[in-house]
C-alpha cells in the first residue's frame, strides 16, 4: 500500500515542500531514497522504537520510502514524524485521509515524544502558500509557527495525539496568536538605557547620528572607558521594528535554532556580539547546507565587534563585501543560497596593544612604531565602509558621581524616529533604500549639495587628512544626517564640520 505525508526543507530563509511517499510491499528491506542524510537515515531505529513503545507494529516487509524532491539534500532529524505517519497509514494502521492536508514535522524520542525542530517559522509560510489546512508540529514550536494566519497550528507532544488526531479519535484545538498583539506587547522592551549611562556626551550624540542614519561606527578609547556599555545601549535608540521586520529577523533565527524558549516573535532589534576567536564561516554564514551566521542573524539590529584588531584580517575582510551588498550570497557546488545581512556595524579597539596611546592622564609604554602596526591590523578599505570614528575618554569621577540625570534612549529615539522619516518620504520611490547610509555615490551627489564654503572646508580636511573618495562619500552622509536630525533641508557649514571631527583614524596624530 501506498501513503503520502508532507514535510518541508529549509535553504536559506526559504522553505521547501516534501513530498514523503511509504510504500510497502512484500519483502524485508527497508529503503530509503531521495537524498537524506545521515541523521534521515537514523531515523529508522528511532521510528522504529518509538512506534513499538506505543503499541502498534513496525511491518516486517520491503519498505521503500521516496523523499521528492530527490534532487534536494534532505538534512535533519524532523522528518521522523512524517515518515513514522507515513509507515503507519501504508500498513493500515492508521487512515491516510488526513494525511494530505497538512504539513507534518518533528524529531521523535524512543518513547514516542516529540522534540523541537528549527526553521519552523518560514515553513509555516510555505505550508499556507501551498493551501495546506494546517502544520502539525511538536507543541514546544507551535507559538512559533502560529504567527501565519489562515493556518491551522496543530501543536503535539507525542506521535500518540498525531495519530489519535489523524483518526479523528481526539480532536485538538489549533494554536491562535494575535500577530500584532504579540508584537506590540514587547516591543521596545530593552534592558539597557542611556541614562544609566553618566557623561560621555559627545560619544552619546555619535551613537545618536548613527542610528538617525544606520551608519556604522568604530568606539577607540582606552580599556573601562565605558566602549561596551555604550554599545549595548544604541538598539535601544534605533527606530522600532516593523511588523515586517520583524518577521524577517525571526525567520533568521528561527532557520539557526536561535529562537529564545517559548518565543513566538522577535520584536526587539537583534543584538550580537561575537567573541573575537570566531571563524569567517561563523561570522558570515555557510555549511555544507549553508546555515545563517553572526551578520544575518544581526540583521536589522547590531553587530557588535569588540577589540576589533583582535580579531584574525581575514574574518574582517570577509565583512567589506555584505558591508556594501547588505546580504551575503554562500554558493556550493548544487545550490547558492542569500541571507540578508543589512546591520549596523558597530566595532570597538584600544588605541594600542597597551590601551593608553593619546590617553589624557595614563602614559602609553608602546615602543615606537606599535601603534600604527596595531592600527594596521583592521585595513583601510574596512576602515573607509565605517563612517564615524569616535574617540572615547575615560569619565571624571566628577561626572561620574554627579547626580544630574541623564537623558533617557526613549527621548533620543524620538528624535531618531524624525529623522528617519524624513529619511523615508525622501527614499519612497526607492524599494532598496531606506536610510541616508544605503545611498549609492550617484544619490550622495544629488542629495548631498553643499555651499562654496562648504566645498572649502571639506577640500581643506581630505588634503589634510589623506581621505579617500568613499571617506567623502561618508562624510557627506554622515553630514546629511545631522542636518536631518536639525530638520534643516540644506547640509550646513556646521553640519560638514561636525562629520569631519567624526574621522578620528584618519587624523595624523594617529600614525603613532
């Protein structure tokens, strides 16, 4: 007898339809075809088992299973449940009528438990997509998957109640989740805020025209300057996520296994900050199926790259081309995956192996030349896709045991938010382009007009400082931005001498 079930596969943020086809017939073998890998194939001890421990019957004749497509790699062990149903409805166990209107996913236990699967979200989507009545899954995910409307979320804790609701036998009401309520609930839910933070002004004022106009920025300062707690603190300025957003960033994390527990929704921008041992392949993304990695799953939020010199030149130079791109392509030799990658850039260093060089009290004690060659560990061409280099000095204990408040991330995102909208009736025509740090050099020149005396100050500060062409380019973005965040419509002088003071690396007192 012939049984079909439906499962799904997962490439990039995409999910995929899979069509499961139980045959059994007379004989003793037990085959499996359409590509699966090791962890598919083992799933015959764990079916097995599993379909013993509830009291029904493993056939002992020729199984073959087909899993169509057969041209794509099957991975994973979420296709238990699906071929355990199928197994079942071909040796008449169970009925086979429902079995084609749902999307059937999950890892069995021996004993017959379900365990969670990754990339429940996008398969959701899919299942809805191809007219499927519902998505039966282990409960654990189901808040998850109960995101898409018009889908009936069937959310189990055992093949058990996946049989007894296929036979009709238990009737189990599907998983409802209000998808704005659930995002408006937490959203703007951060921990961190600025104004925990004492002094650091200007640095604040940086991190506030960086997020006005998604422009990256590198933090150089000595150790305990306060680089870290400043960082953590800019998502909390940046403008909320969108419900579409927000979806997007879920589906990322969701496809990596990064849900947090008993989460249905990502509704606070991501933050990640990964260790400075980590691997380009971590930190871009790939695999032999390729697997999100720490850029994608950053996007729409923050990256942040602590002693960035630290860090080994070919993983940062891996960094320059999704920089630009704002996705990241990993190709194979059968597939070719995208995963968006549109992040803020936010990295931090020490001035010198040290951590004193240009320090106000503290004597540096590097020897000569130190400085530029640990300055020469992050390139130029990086340095160039960075717009603001801020310098950070260490508190007072004056500023810092003063008792005036400082101002809260909610009063600085407000007047972020102002600036971003100004930012999207200005980009509306463009489907790419949503802040001042995505415009192409082409739009830079229409946009960015500057005064004669304008012309003259930033001709005076390239010659000066040796500034390449994409360091113009940032400077009159970054110039753009703290004019939107002064609702002026024309980039002023004193805007273009604010961006200027925002090149730090580029100053000839950095050349050790």
């Amino acid at each position: 007898m012939l049984a079909k079930t439906y499962g799904s596969a997962v490439y990039g943020v995409n999910a995929y339809l899979i069509t499961i086809e139980v045959n059994v017939s007379k004989g003793t073998k037990y085959f499996m075809v359409g590509l699966p890998d090791n962890a598919v194939k083992e799933s015959q001890q764990r079916i097995e088992a599993a379909i013993k421990y509830l009291g029904y019957k493993m056939p002992r004749q020729k199984i073959v299973i087909n899993m169509a497509p057969a041209d794509i790699r099957k991975e994973g062990a979420a296709y238990d449940l699906p071929i355990a149903m199928g197994i079942m409805a071909a040796s008449g166990q169970i009925s086979p009528d429902l079995l084609d209107q749902y999307v059937i996913m999950g890892e069995l236990s021996l004993d017959g438990s379900l365990r969670p699967v990754k990339g429940v979200l996008p398969i959701a989507i899919e299942a809805r997509r191809q007219g499927y009545k519902g998505f039966i899954l282990p409960k654990i995910n189901a808040k998850e998957a109960a995101i898409v409307n018009n889908l009936e979320v069937i959310g189990i804790e055992s093949m058990q109640e996946a049989i007894d609701f296929s036979e009709g036998t238990s009737q189990i009401k599907p998983l409802e989740s209000n998808t704005r309520e659930v995002f408006f609930d937490t959203l703007n839910d951060y921990e961190a805020d600025f104004e925990h933070v004492q002094g650091q002004e200007n640095i604040k004022r940086a991190l506030e025209i960086a997020a006005a106009g998604g422009h990256n920025v590198i933090m150089i300062g000595p150790p305990g300057a306060g680089k870290t707690m400043l960082a953590k603190r800019l998502p909390s300025i940046l403008p909320p996520l969108t419900l579409h957003e927000a979806l997007e960033t879920t589906k990322i994390h969701s496809v990596a296994g990064k849900m947090p527990a008993n989460s249905a929704l990502i509704s606070i921008r991501p933050f990640r900050s990964p260790h400075h041992t980590i691997s380009d392949v971590a930190l871009v993304g790939g695999g032999g199926i390729p697997q999100p990695g720490e850029i994608s799953l950053s996007h729409h939020g923050v990256l942040f790259l602590d002693e960035l010199p630290e860090f080994k030149r070919t993983v940062l130079e891996v960094l320059r081309q999704p920089l630009e791109e704002r996705q990241v392509t990993i190709s194979r030799a059968k597939l070719s995956v995208d995963f968006p990658a549109n992040f803020m850039l936010i990295a931090s260093m020490n001035p010198c192996p040290c951590g004193y060089y240009n320090h106000p009290e503290k004597e540096c004690v590097c020897g000569p030349g130190v400085v530029q060659r640990y300055l020469n560990k992050v390139s130029g061409p990086l340095l160039d896709r960075i717009d603001l280099h801020v310098e950070v000095t260490p508190v007072s204990f004056d500023e810092m045991t003063a008792m005036r408040k400082s101002e809260t991330s909610a009063g600085i995102r407000e007047r972020v938010i102002k600036a971003r909208e100004i930012q999207t009736d200005r980009f509306k025509d463009q489907k790419k382009i949503h802040s001042n740090a995505m415009m192409p050099p082409a739009m830079v020149k229409q946009l960015c007009s500057i005064s004669p005396a304008g012309k003259t100050l930033l001709k005076t500060a390239m010659e000066r400082l040796g500034l390449s062409a994409r360091a113009y380019d940032r400077i009159l973005k970054v110039s753009r931005t703290i004019a939107d965040l002064a609702h002026s419509e024309e980039i002023k002088v004193e805007h273009l001498a604010e961006a200027i003071q925002y090149r730090s690396l580029d100053r000839e007192n950095w050349a050790g």
